[in-house]
C-alpha cells in the first residue's frame, strides 16, 4: 500500500533506464507483484526522484519517506484526480496519513531484513566504487535495488502483510481491504482473506 506511485515522463525514464538498469526491473517486479495503480513506465520517474536521497543516507528514514512522499505527488500529475479522489475517499474511511505513520515503524521492523541487506549493499559500493558523482550514485543505487529484487519475493510480503494487519484495528483493517483493491490485485495475496 505504501508503493503507490508513478509517472508521467517515459522520456525520463528511457533516458536514465542504461544507467540504472534495475530500477526498471523493481517497476516490472511491482507490476507482477500486483501494483495496479501505476504502470511500470510511470514509476520510474518516481524511483528516480528518491534516489539521490536514498543515496545520500539512506539511514535517514524520516527523510527518505518525506522524500518520497513528495516525489509521488510531484510525478502523479496524470494520476491526480483519480489519487485525490481515492485518498478522500479512503480518509472518510480512517485517517490514511495517521495510519501510515503508525504504521512505518513496525513496517520498518518487519522488512528489516531486505532493508538493511539492500543498505548495506549500498554502503558497500559507496566505500569500493571507483566512480565519482552521478555515475557512482547511478551505480550503486542499481547495486541496492539488485539486492532487493533478490530478496522479495510474494510470499514474503504475504508475510509482512499479515503481520501489519495483526497492527490496525479492525476499522484500519476493513480500510485497507476496501481501498486495496483498486491499486493492487490482492487476489495475489492470501492476506487480504484475513478477516477482523
Ligand atoms: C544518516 O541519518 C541518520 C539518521 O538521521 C544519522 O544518524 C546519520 O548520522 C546519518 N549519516 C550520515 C552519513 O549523514
Ligand atoms: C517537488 O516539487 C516541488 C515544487 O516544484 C519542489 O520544491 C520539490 O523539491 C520537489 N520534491 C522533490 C523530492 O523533488
Ligand atoms: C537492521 O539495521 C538496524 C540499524 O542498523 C538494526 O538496529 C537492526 O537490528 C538490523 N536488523 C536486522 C534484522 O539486521
């Protein structure tokens, strides 16, 4: 639910797609993994706005999600009415701010594993890379997704779906089902079945 996002601009996405070539294959991944709401071409763009961020402390959790808020709302132009709509729509349901909020810190214990692995795989390459500038950034940026799209796999965010929902309340619960459905397939996931 957190992944929502994506992106008008293909030229960017074309332009950069050599440099960073597994940031294409995390959208592609996405899309299999269910995403709906945005297509592979129009979540480049938002990958691409993170990075430099993630590459610059990718630690600094609070920073890296603001961060990413802001590249979702600045790349959905074209998903903007259909984005505010679901987002009142689902606000009239339960707060969805103050239940993402709540929800980071288990949600940042609970994938630790791929996280710190794929970090990890970024501090590696910024220590050993002999690039400088953007085509190190480029270069170990790819490192990171590379560890990441190795680890994740469907069964485990079934995993990690079932063990957020054992953290909403049954009103928070119910929203999500509700609201997930028009962004991801959940039929991919034994966890949308969990009833509360
Ligand atoms: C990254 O951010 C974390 C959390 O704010 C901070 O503790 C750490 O010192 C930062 N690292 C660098 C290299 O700036
Ligand atoms: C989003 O757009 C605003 C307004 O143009 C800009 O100030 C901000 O830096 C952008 N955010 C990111 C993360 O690029
Ligand atoms: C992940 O890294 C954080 C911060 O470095 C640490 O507190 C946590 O124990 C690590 N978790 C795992 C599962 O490695």
């Amino acid at each position: 639910m957190i992944g929502s996002v994506i992106f008008s601009t293909i030229l960017l996405a074309t332009v950069t797609y050599a440099q960073v070539p597994n940031r294409a294959t995390v959208c592609t991944k996405a899309k299999n993994f269910g995403v709906t709401f945005y297509t592979p071409a129009e979540m480049q763009p938002i990958l691409s706005c993170i990075e430099p961020q993630l590459y610059l402390n990718a630690t600094d959790t609070e920073t890296v999600i603001s961060t990413g808020k802001s590249c979702v709302i600045n790349n959905s132009a074209s998903k903007a009415i259909t984005a505010l709509s679901l987002y009142s729509s689902f606000n009239s349901c339960t707060d969805l701010m103050a239940l993402l909020d709540k929800l980071t810190e288990p949600f940042l214990t609970i994938a630790a594993v791929p996280i710190n692995q794929s970090i990890k795989a970024l501090e590696n390459c910024k220590k050993t890379n002999t690039k400088t500038g953007t085509a190190k950034q480029n270069a170990c940026i790819n490192k990171m997704y590379g560890k990441g799209l190795a680890i994740v796999t469907k069964s485990l965010v079934n995993q990690y779906c079932t063990k957020l929902s054992k953290k909403m309340t049954a009103t928070e619960w119910n929203c999500c089902k509700t609201y997930a459905v028009k962004v991801v397939n959940v039929k991919l996931y034994k966890c949308y079945n969990i009833t509360k």
